[in-house]
C-alpha cells in the first residue's frame, strides 16, 4: 500500500509541475503548484509509514519496553501538517497577488506581464 502512495505522490508531483510550467493563465499555474504540493505532502506520509506499527499512544496495552520497537515515528506527520498549513498559506498569497494583477491588467495570461522583462 505504501509503494501506491508513493507512486500517486510522484505522480502528482509531475502533473503539478508539468501544469504549472506549460500554462499561460495564471490560475492554472496555481493549480499546478497546489497539485504538486499535495502530491509532496502525500510521497512524505509514505515514506513515513511502517507496516505492522501503530501509532504513537504509550498506554497500559503496550508496554514502554516494547514501545520503539512497535510505534510509527510521529515526525513525519507532523512536518506534513505543518507543510499543508504553510501550503494554503502560499496558495492564498499566490491567488492574492493573481487577484490584484486582475485589477491592474484586466487578463491573468502571463505574456502580458512585460514591464519587468529585458
């Protein structure tokens, strides 16, 4: 199961980066890096994931002896939801600024942006 995910995330990823990279609008470009972001997020709960382990609760049913030997590493998830708080963070920033070049050109096609260009 863990290879799937690992596999979906991976996919992800290049779906994200190939939308991102190939379009011209600028919404779609946001898309494609939310999409590359989720597919990131989704490869590091995979990588974290250990078959037969459960989850990190130390309780009277497993003993503290046996403890590191029968537990998931909870780091893993923790950078996962950090990652996804930073990641809508980005996400609101980068439709923020898409929102205020609206107002300012009337068109989110990015070859109009040339004032900064050579």
């Amino acid at each position: 199961m863990a290879q799937i995910s690992l596999a979906t995330g991976f996919l992800l990823i290049l779906i994200g980066f190939y939308g991102a990279l190939t379009q011209r609008n600028l919404m779609r470009m946001i898309v494609g890096f939310t999409i590359a972001d989720s597919g990131v997020n989704l490869v590091i709960v995979a990588i974290g994931y250990m078959h037969g382990r459960t989850a990190p609760i130390i309780d009277s049913t497993l003993p503290a002896g046996e403890a590191p030997a029968r537990i998931i590493d909870p780091v893993p998830q923790a950078l996962v939801l950090t990652a996804i708080v930073i990641g809508v963070g980005v996400t609101a920033l980068m439709l923020a600024y898409a929102y205020k070049l609206y107002q300012a050109k009337r068109t989110l096609d990015i070859s109009t942006f040339t004032e900064l260009k050579w």
